[in-house]
C-alpha cells in the first residue's frame, strides 16, 4: 500500500492532472471517480489506484484485479486527485489516437468543430452532448483546451471513451480538407441569416463552435458555407458556447431521424 505522498507514483499522477505538457509526453490521463473506471476501455487502462476506503467494494475490486493496481491510504488517495471529495477510485488510461477516417466514416457525418474553446467544462459537455445526439466526432483547433484536461473529462461523463476526436491546425485548413466530401459547414452566428432550424442537416454537416468570449475567427466565419442563428429573446445576445452547440446537434438529430 503507498502511505507517502513523495512516493514516485502519487508525484506522477499529480503532474499528470496539472500539466498538458506531463499528458503529452507520456500519453496517459487520469479519470477519476467509480463510473469513469467501469466504463473504461479495457484495453486503455494503464494502472489503477484505489484508495484504502474502497477495498472493500466488491464490484469495484472484481473489475480491479484484472489490470495492475495499486492501493492507496485515504489521506494520501485525496492528494492524488483534482476534486475535492475523490470517490475512491483514479484510473490511469493510454491516450487513444484517432484518424480523420474514424471521424468521417459514417455516410453522412455529423461532426462538431470547436475552435479555441477555452473552458473545460464546455468542451466536456460538447462531448458528452454529441454521444447522446449521435455525432460522429469531434474535431479541435490546436488553441483549444486539452481534452485529456481532468475537468474535461469529468464533464464529458465517459464519453470522451467513445466519441473520436482530432486536434486539427485551424478551421480553414480543415473545410480544405473536406471540401471533396460533401461536409457542409454552418455556423452559428449574429450575422445568420437563417434560424438554425430552417437549414437542412440531413447530409454531411459541421458545426462550428467559437471561442466563450470571441466567438468564431474572422477566418472561420467566412469557411462556412452558411451563417446560422439562434433565435433569442430579451437582451441576450449569445448562448453559453455547450448549450448553444447543444440545441445544434439535437436539431440535427431530430432531422435525421424523420
């Protein structure tokens, strides 16, 4: 059992949940909590730490013992962890490599394009929305927040075990990418011409998502194929950049299965 907190491996789990940087180089990610570890891909999990509290869980235990584990005193367990009351259980997983195939290779794709999405919590309820609308994948700038960030993928509930995604150079390079397939790229934008339930989703469809504070690049406007909006009533003039995603991907959904 590891009872020090200067233990190598409790040092490595903390850089881990801290550095972009630590994740990189050692393509790996801490999940944390119960159902993180159930749901986990068998063949990502890299090591697992239980806290002494949790040794006693038998359907917990019965599923730990299958891969290399390690048990943890509860007051060093707390340490290891990025939330405030850890539920006793921190997965380590191999970061998993995804393609522009894996994304694209439905008939009809409908795929998420987040651009310099900044806030964890966002870009973790994009993807956990998009498993539950049916999207194929989810593509991100290189200026957008670490998806294998603990906040993110907390948020994302397990998703992001299921749901691709590719960190691509910027929004207008990708559109040249896809250009010959079909994909047509909309924008929610102040500028839309349309409300975003009058266009057509049916076929191949991006949907680009900007920054919380900017909104999309100059650049990335003038990529799509067509300006959408949101209808909005008071003076609100946005939505939050995962609900406004949100009600784009169900539209979509509710389309495509009419």
């Amino acid at each position: 059992m590891i009872t020090s907190a200067q233990n190598t491996q409790v040092k490595n789990i903390i850089k881990l949940n801290q550095k972009a940087k630590a994740r990189r180089e050692q393509k790996l990610f801490v999940a944390e909590g119960r159902k993180m570890f159930l749901e986990a891909p068998e063949n990502l999990i890299d090591r697992i730490y239980v806290a002494e509290s949790m040794l006693e869980d038998e359907e917990i235990m019965q599923k730990v013992h299958r891969f290399s584990w390690e048990a943890v005193e509860n007051s060093v367990f707390r340490q290891m962890c990025d939330t405030q009351t850890p539920q006793g259980i921190l997965t380590v997983l191999r970061q998993p490599s995804y393609q522009m195939e894996d994304l694209l290779k439905e008939k009809n794709p409908l795929i998420m394009v987040l651009e310099d999405l900044q806030d964890p919590g966002n870009a973790g309820t994009i993807i956990r929305t998009g498993e539950g609308a049916g999207v194929s994948g989810v593509f991100l700038t290189k200026t957008c927040v670490d998806i294998t960030n603990p906040k993110v993928i907390r948020a994302t509930m397990g998703s992001v075990y299921r749901i691709p995604f590719l960190y691509v150079e910027d929004v207008v390079s990708l559109k040249q990418q896809l250009q010959d397939r079909g994909i047509r790229f909309f924008a929610a934008h102040l500028q839309g011409k349309n409300s975003y339930d009058r266009e057509d989703y049916r076929g191949g469809t991006a949907f680009l998502i900007g920054n919380e504070g900017k909104g999309l690049t100059e650049q990335a406007a003038e990529a799509a194929d067509c300006l959408i909006r949101i209808p909005m009533c008071g003076q609100v003039e946005s939505l939050n950049a995962a609900m406004a995603a949100g009600i784009l991907m169900y539209e979509a959904s509710r389309q495509r299965r009419n």
